[in-house]
C-alpha cells in the first residue's frame, strides 16, 4: 500500500501531527510506503494531516485510489487505522 501524507500549514496545531505518522507506520510495517504526498503521484490512500478543525489544507491537487483521510485531531487515529484495514481488504494486503 502507498500512503501520501499531506500536512495542513501547521499554523494552530492542536495536536502532534507528525505522533500520528509514527502511529500509522508501526501499524502498517515496512512493507508499505508512507510519504510526504506530491502532486501527479497516485497513492491508495491520502492521509490529511490538519491541525485543528479548521481543516485547511489544500489536497484537491492529490489523488487517492482508495481514499482521502481526515485527521483533524490525535483522536482520529483510530478512525485512520480502520479506514487502513478497509483498504487492506480491498486490495488483498496485510496490514
């Protein structure tokens, strides 16, 4: 699985945006890519890393196979690794 993370401006965090990148790499394990997300590049899910409510961030130029993930609070993570799982299923891969 290729995850493209794209990170809001970061100018009111809430919460430690980048704890919730670690989460998600020792959940999926090295067998799947995790990057910062650039346009033209096609990944199975965009993770959308905003800091706060506002949700901010400009991702209308990233495509997502699967899906666009929301996070706008630390809570969010599990949310994150169900949507994870989903897609796992749906392309056949282990976490």
């Amino acid at each position: 699985m290729e995850i493209g993370i794209k990170y809001c401006g970061g100018c009111n965090p809430t919460y430690d945006r980048t704890n919730v990148v670690s989460i998600l790499k020792k959940y999926i394990g090295l067998d799947h890519s995790v990057e910062t997300a650039m346009q033209g590049n096609l990944y199975d899910a965009v993770v959308i890393l905003c800091g706060c409510a506002s949700a901010c961030a400009n991702h209308q130029n990233l495509e997502a196979k699967y899906e666009k993930i929301y996070i706008a609070s630390e809570s969010d993570t599990i949310n994150l690794i169900n949507i994870i799982d989903k897609i796992n299923t749906l392309i056949g891969t282990d976490k």
